[in-house]
C-alpha cells in the first residue's frame, strides 16, 4: 500500500532557468519502503494557500543495488510549469531542510536491467526517468547498451546535461547519445526543428539496427510520445517492445458519453478493508471511494500518472482518458480509478493487487 512519509530536502539544485532537481534524504527505518526501480515516480503532497497540492515526479538517480540496503537519497526532477501551484513553490521556495510529504515509489515505466539494445525517445522534461533507467543499466549490465534520443527547446533549457554527459563519458562505448534542439542550431549533429513521426520514421534506422532493439522507453508530452508511436509503428517495431509515460497533457478530458445508472454503488478494497458506497452525481469511482476511504492513492487525477490504478473485480466502468496503463494493463482488468465512471449498478475495485 503506497503511503506519505515527511521526507527531509537534502539540497536544491538549480537545472536551468525553470527547473531544480531535489534530493530527499530517506531515514534508515524508510529505507526499504522507498526502494525503486529504474523509472519509478513519487507523488509529493503539500499544503500551499490553505489547499492541498499533489504532484507526480519521476526519480532520476539511479535504483539501489538490489543485493544491498535501500537508497539513502532519492533525487527527483521539477519543471516549472505555467500557473502550476507546486512547481512555483519548488523554484521559488523550497530550501535545503524543509520537509516534503512524499508517497512511496509507484509507476510501471520501469526497466528491469538485462542485456541487449535498448532505447529512448525523450522531450524537455521526460528525460527524468529514463536517465535512472539508463544510469542504472549500464551499471549493473555490461552487456548493455542504451541509446538515447532527447529533443529540447535550446541547450539552456536542458535539464540533466551534466548528468548525461558524465554517461557518455563513463560508457563511451555502451552508450549513444543523439540531441536535437527545436529552436536552436547546433554546431554540430542533426538539424534544428521538431522530432515529428515523419522525421523519427527517417531517422531511428539511420542511427540503430530498430530490429535489434529490446525496449522502446517514450516519455514527454503528449504530442512527442504520440508521434514516436506511430513512427515506430511504421519502421515495423512491435507494440509489446514500446513503454509510454506522458508527463503533460494539455487537452481536456472529453465528456462522458453516457449517463451513470440513477442509483450505483462501489465497493472498494483497500488496504486490506473494504466498504460499499453510493455513488453521487457525475462521481468517478476514485471520487466515491475519497469521500469514505481518504487514504485511496492518487495524485494527478488526470488519468497520467497511474497512482489510482484498481483491478475491476466485477461490473463495469467507463474511463475517460488513459495515457498511464499499458494494453495489456487494461487487457487483464486494470482502470484508473480517477477516470472511471459507473456503467453498472455495482461496481467493485480492488486497490490491493
């Protein structure tokens, strides 16, 4: 069961003009309760102007080694973005030994390290997990490469350029590193401009042997990850080789397309108890269980990050958007709870598995 912890700030790191990378000191008694895999995120919950602000982060720095104790520090990676509450209040105000309410480590964007070729496509800040991903795998596997491919507006607008290059450096050989700047001309390598599908469909057999690759790892905006999708879907990559995370979505959820029984219930398991309540009017399923059950996981309520996924035991539900479960998640019975609306009269979720 994901919980908060007060996690302690360790050190505030300016990355560039609209991103710092924070490092959370885990004490000993939490230490194995926060130990990750490679790509795995954090949901940070603070109170700021009387209201209560979650936020999912990815983890940068690599995973601990899995024969040894968990990590003493976590550092995790914040953008500023525009009108965001906890973004602001991470670039403006939070110091070294301020405390932060911190969920243990969640997300399915992982990379258990083995050998072989893997992959990534990456935007502005998506290049957070995959640098744990990559630091990590070229530590533990020698006989594995990773290639990165990592679009940015200008080189000052780059998070992580020390951190990328220190692996370009320490795996000179296991390790390729592509950069393409939207905005901004390089002196040398690719052309400026957008890494669209039609460019990427151009590109990646050009740079790497596609059919050689273990694991496509895409991550960024929404309209990036959509395009190396389909990119990949034309040079003949397969869906099972291709893992998504989207770390912003402008659109909004669309409406839903049916109304919800006059009189439903959810029954929810979490934590080991469980309870059936009433839906109330336009309610999504997480909605009704906060209402009962305030510990329910969740942070970004937008159908991103994943933290409310549920196994639906029985009924049926409506989701409005999904851009964190994988096919095979939804496939074998996952929703996200954030986004799932009552279709029957009864519906049941189970937290726990």
């Amino acid at each position: 069961m994901a919980r908060f912890h007060a996690l302690q700030v360790a050190a505030v790191d300016r990355l560039t003009d609209d991103s710092v990378a924070l490092t959370l000191t885990i004490p000993e008694e939490l230490r194995e309760r926060y130990r990750h895999a490679p790509g795995q995120h954090l949901a940070v919950r603070r109170t700021l102007d009387g209201a209560e602000v979650r936020r999912t982060y990815s983890i940068c720095s690599p995973a601990p080694d899995p024969d040894g104790g968990g990590p003493l520090t976590l550092r995790i990676g914040v953008r500023l973005v525009e009108g965001g509450a906890f973004s602001t209040h991470a670039l403006k105000e939070i110091t070294t030994g301020d405390e932060l309410e911190v969920m243990t480590p969640a997300g399915r964007f992982t990379l258990d390290p083995a050998p072989g070729l893997y992959a990534a496509i990456v935007g502005g800040s998506g290049i957070t997990p995959v640098l744990s991903i990559a630091s990590t795998l070229l530590a533990r596997e020698p006989r594995a490469r990773f290639c990165l491919i990592r679009s940015d507006r200008t080189s000052a607008s780059t998070m992580f350029l020390e951190e990328v290059a220190d692996l370009k450096d320490r795996y000179p050989r296991r390790f390729q590193l592509v950069t393409v700047l939207s905005r901004e001309e390089q002196q040398a390598g690719l052309p400026s401009g957008r890494l669209d599908d039609a460019r990427l469909a151009g590109l990646l057999p050009a740079l790497l042997p596609v059919e050689r690759v273990a694991g496509w790892f895409l991550c960024g905006p929404l309209g990036l990850v959509e395009g190396a999708e389909r990119a990949l879907r034309e040079i003949g990559v397969p869906r099972a080789l291709v893992h998504e995370e989207i770390f912003h979505v402008d659109t909004t959820a669309p409406a839903p397309s049916a109304p919800a029984p006059a009189h439903s219930t959810v029954t929810a398991r979490l934590d080991g108890r469980g309870g059936t309540w009433p839906v109330e009017d336009g309610e999504s399923v997480l909605e009704t269980v906060l209402r009962n059950r305030p510990d329910a996981p969740y942070a970004c309520k937008g159908g991103v990050c994943g933290t409310c996924r549920a196994f639906l035991v029985s009924g049926e539900v409506r989701m409005n958007r999904n851009f964190a479960l994988e096919p095979e998640e939804t496939a074998a019975g996952y929703v996200l709870a954030c986004q799932s609306h009552a279709v029957t009269e009864e519906v049941e979720v189970d937290f726990d598995r």
